[in-house]
C-alpha cells in the first residue's frame, strides 16, 4: 500500500514536472501603480506665502487700474423713454400700446456729454425682461430654423406654433416677441445712416438659421407680439431677429441695433425720431435707447476693474498681515511642539 502511494506519486510528480507552470497573479511591478512616481510637495513657509500674495497683488491691482481706465474712457449716452414717449394724459399705458390706430412716433433730444470717435454703437436696453425664463427658451425649433425641409416642424414652440393649420415660421415665443422699436437719428440737420450688418454673430448666421429658410405664416394671429418679417428675405439675413433670439441670462440686458460711422464732438446735439411698439408696459418693463463708444476692453464695465483691484488689494492686505505676525511672533520651521497631541500632553 505504501509501496504504491509512493509509486502513484512519484510517478504523479513527475507528471506535474512536464506541465506548463501557472501564470502568477503578482501585477507587474511599476512606479506607476506602486504610487512611488517623483512628486512635488512644496512646503508653504510664511517667506512662501507671503511672496505669492505680494505676487498676485502686485499683477492684479495694475491690471484693475488699466481697466478702471480704459472703463472710463467709454462715453455713453443712457435715454429712457418707454414713460416719456407716452402723452401726459393717457391712464391705461398698456391699451395705448396695444391699440394700432394711434401714432407711437416719438421725439427725444439728446446731448452728447464728450467726444465720441466712430464707430458709435446703438443698443437697445429692457429691464425686468426674463428671457432666460425656461419655457421662453424652450419655445423655439432650431431644426425648422435651419433647415427649409424641417418648416413643419414645429415641436416645443407652444403656444406660436400653426396658424390655421400652417406651421409658423419661425415658430416659438422667442421670434414673436421679437423687439420692434426702430430709431432714426439727426445731428445738425443731416440725417445719421445706422449700420445693421455684422451686428449679430457670424456663427449664428452661417450655421443656426438657413439660407434657404423664408419667414411664413409669422405674426398672423390677432395679438402681435413684436416685430414682423419681410418673407422674401432668408432668416439669415434677419439680424434684428438673429440678435433677439441669442437670449440674454440677465433681466437687464443691451441687445446691439447698429453701428453708427461719425464721430460726435461735445455738447453736440442729437434729434432721436422713434417708434415706442414694444409694449413693456404689461411686465412693468423698461426701455432704454444707448449710445455708447468702446475701447480695448470693449464697452462700459466698471465690475472687472473693481473685482481686480479688490483682489489685488486683499492680497497685499494678507501680505501685510503675515509679515507683521511673522516679525512679531515668529515660528521655528518644523517645531513639534505647536503639534496638537504635543500641545495636549505638555498641559497634562
């Protein structure tokens, strides 16, 4: 019996001999996985620490000034005119702007406060219009706008959608409540041109709204929400309308209108001739004609100037503040004794 486990497992040993050997589990060793990959590990001394704050303060605070600056530079003019442009003696503002039998003309006088070099932007500013509203922003079909084959699709553009069972084009609450106001400008009895190309972006126009796509059915209904399209001019090349539905994310916002090319001198004066449609005055909405010049740093922007000078300035603060603790009651690097177990043991 012995004599013959020993034979079965010798001769079983050396079968296991001839057999391939397991491949092992062991992960192939690397630096990678084994975390011992070369690191920086900075140690943040007060000299550090006090270095990089007078760093960024030293890089911010010239940068917040230049802005401030170029911020100033920018000469504008702010006329609100949606009270103004209303008779005296009309109550109900709102049935004066929904009824289409009277005259919305209306003159203002404006007077240019300092020089004012060419190109000269015309904007249009509302106030306390939500047009990040979600269901505003949803109401509008990016298919039918860029595709003629797509003029019947009309999905998520409740409640401007079909008109007498035809599909609106373009549909959607955005397009219809497209801004209406228009401006005519007069400086020393010549009449002043407004540029309106270009005033909308090159992306929006080559990609978001077609060629090929002609406004149809639009503004057919009996309430009008704004401004209405020539149908025999292609959605891209309705920049009003291209403008209008780049949706602002404030309620406050400026929505170019066009450039004018004639430099203004001081205490000029500048006769507005315009036509208050665009009925605010359900929301409780302002209306505002701008006029403004621009710069390096682009319009009128006193925020970033401030928010750089108030990083800046709390850098060197912070700098300041650790030179005097560091003089005052320095700190050996690396003493234990400040650990807290430390701390702990000494006052037991």
């Amino acid at each position: 019996m012995n004599s013959g486990d020993a034979a079965g497992s010798s001769s079983g040993g050396s079968g296991d001999a001839g057999a391939p050997r397991r491949a092992s589990r062991k992960p192939k060793y690397s630096k990678f996985t084994q975390q011992e990959l070369p690191a920086c590990k900075p140690i943040l001394t007060p000299k550090w620490v006090i270095s990089v704050f007078l760093l960024v303060g030293v890089i911010f605070v010239p940068i917040g000034v230049a802005s401030l600056l170029a911020s100033n530079k920018v000469v504008e003019i702010v006329d609100r005119y949606d009270d103004a442009c209303v008779p005296s003696n009309v109550t109900d503002k709102l049935a004066y702007i929904q009824n289409s039998t009277i005259s919305k003309t209306c003159r203002r006088t404006l007077k240019v406060p300092k020089d004012m070099k060419q190109p000269i932007f015309v904007y249009y500013q509302l106030n306390n219009f939500y047009q990040n509203h979600r269901r505003y922003v949803k109401s509008r079909n990016d298919q039918q706008l860029r595709d003629a084959s797509k003029a019947n699709e009309t999905t998520l553009c409740d409640p401007e959608k079909t008109r007498d069972g035809m599909a609106i084009v373009p549909c959607g609450l955005i397009a219809w409540s497209t801004f209406n106001d228009t401006y005519t400008f007069q400086h020393n009895t010549n009449n002043l041109s407004i540029d309106k190309t270009d005033i909308s972006w090159k992306s929006d126009r080559d990609h978001k709204f077609g060629s090929d796509v002609f406004p149809k059915n639009f503004q057919k209904g009996p309430l009008i929400g704004g401004k209405t399209l020539n149908e025999s001019i292609p959605l891209s090349e309705q920049e009003d309308l291209i403008v209008w539905m780049r949706t602002a994310a404030l309620p406050t916002f400026r929505k170019l209108y066009g450039r004018i090319y004639v430099d203004l001198k001081e205490n000029d004066t500048i006769t507005v001739t315009l036509d208050n449609n665009y009925n605010t005055y359900s929301f409780d909405g302002k209306k505002s004609l701008v006029l403004s010049t621009s710069t390096w740093l682009g319009g009128k922007n006193d925020f970033l100037g401030l928010a750089y000078l108030t990083v800046g300035g709390l850098c060197f603060f912070l700098a300041f503040a650790f030179t005097l603790l560091y003089l005052i009651k320095p700190r050996k690097l690396g003493d234990n004794n400040y650990l807290s177990w430390n701390r702990n043991s000494a006052g037991h």
